[in-house]
C-alpha cells in the first residue's frame, strides 16, 4: 500500500470518528433542554407563588415610604401651627394634618391586611422554594456532567482533526482536493475499501475490469463507476485456518 493511500485512509478513519462525535455532540442541547423540562415545572409552580407575594412587598414598601413622606408633613404643619397668627390658618394646617393622618391610617391598614396574605403563603411559598433549589441543584449537577462529556467529544474531535492534518501531507493535492469535495458533497465515507467486488460505499460490484486492475494495483485507489467514491483494494481477511498457520509459522 502507498503512503498516499494509507494517508487517506487514516482521513478516512478520523472523518468517520469525527462524523460519530459530531452526530453525539447534536443530541446534547436535546439532553440539556429534557434535564431542564422539571426545573422549568418547578420555576412554573414556583412564580405562582412568589410573583404575587413579590408584588405584596413592593407594595408594602411603596405604602412605607408614602407613610414617611406623610409622617414629615405632620411634623411640618405642626412646627408650622405653633407660629400661626389666625384662625384661618391654623385650620388650613389642622386639615393638612388630619388628611396626612387619614390617609396613614388607610395605608397602615392596607400594609397589615398585604401581611396577612404574605403569611398566609409563606408556607406554601417555603415549600414549592425549596423543592425548587433541589431540582435545580440536580440539574446544575445534571448540566455540568453533560458540558463536561461536551467539550470532552470537543477535545476528541480536535485529535482527531490533529491526525488528519499530520497524514494530509502525504496526499496529493488533486486527490486531496477530490476526497473533500466527496465527503462536503454528502458521499460519506468518501473512501471506502472493496469487498469481494463490491464497493462497500454504494454496495454495487464494480465492473470486472475495475476490480481487476484495483487487485493489479492495491496501493493505488480508483473510483467507483457508480457513487464516484474513492475506492481501494482491501485483500479478504484470513480464514481461521490461514490465521493458525501464520501463529505457527512466526
Ligand atoms: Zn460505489
């Protein structure tokens, strides 16, 4: 066999590993996206739950903060009532006053009455929480397994591509030229051996005569008259019989 033939078939073997790799690594956003099917369940039953009591705080705190604002007002209008000179006056500050209050004591309420919801799930929201981080502790688990097998088959992949470009200098460039047209154009495996007459890419015996000067000339490669694949000699492997003469005679 010549270099330029067991040149192409170790691309070949390395395309065929790396087509192997590739299909593994098209299935892993599909094992991701199922891992992650019961954590968005549990996101579903968990915002159910802390949505509305999420909105209750802020609310609450917006009520907190008018109640402030409104406190500082009382302060001010009665620093104020202590310099007023008329009646007229200390009633417009007496009304500011009152409203402020009013309008406390309405918020008060509303801040007790949000409360009461907000206890009321709290319980709930504990449980549905805390399921919630163990399913996606699991699944961080789950993911970083499955990122960890990903760039392991992308680290194969390289090695692979390594080898291939450590023998691709051993093959003529038109040859070279010819295989990746093959392999880009679907016709994968692009160099396939011979069995018994048969090019094992299209499984079509190739005429008598290819097949002839292909056994006249196993370190040559031709192509197939049928698929065009890059096809090459490959003797029949040993009988059992031929194998323990060979083991006796060595
Ligand atoms: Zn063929």
């Amino acid at each position: 066999m010549s270099d330029e033939l067991t040149a192409l078939i170790t691309l070949a073997e390395q395309d065929k590993l790396i087509w192997e790799v590739q299909r593994k690594l098209r299935g892993i956003p599909v094992q991701l996206a199922d891992s992650r099917k019961r954590l968005n369940a549990e996101q579903v039953l968990l915002d159910e739950v802390k949505i509305p009591w999420e909105q209750w705080d802020g609310e609450i705190r917006e009520k907190e903060s008018t109640i402030e604002i409104a406190q500082e007002t009382i302060t001010r209008f009665e620093e104020h009532m202590k310099a007023v000179t008329t009646q007229h006056e200390y009633m417009a500050a007496r009304k500011q006053i009152d409203e402020a209050r009013r309008l406390n004591v309405r918020l008060q309420d509303e801040i007790v009455e949000s409360r009461v919801k907000q206890e009321e799930l709290e319980p709930q929201l504990k449980e549905v929480q805390t399921r919630y981080d163990k399913v996606l502790e699991d699944y961080q688990v789950v993911e970083a397994e499955i990122l960890k097998v990903q760039s392991g088959l992308e680290a194969d992949i390289a090695g692979y591509e390594q080898a291939k470009s450590e023998v691709a200098g051993k093959v003529d460039s038109q040859s070279l030229k010819y295989y990746e047209r093959l392999a880009s154009s679907g016709k994968f495996p692009a160099l396939v051996p011979t069995v018994a007459g048969i090019c094992s890419g299209c499984n079509i015996a190739l005429p008598p005569q290819d097949y002839n000067q292909l056994i006249a000339n196993p370190a040559r490669y031709k192509t197939c008259s049928h698929c065009t694949r890059m096809i090459y000699y490959e003797p029949p492997a040993p009988s059992e019989e031929e194998q323990e003469e060979e083991s006796r005679s060595a």
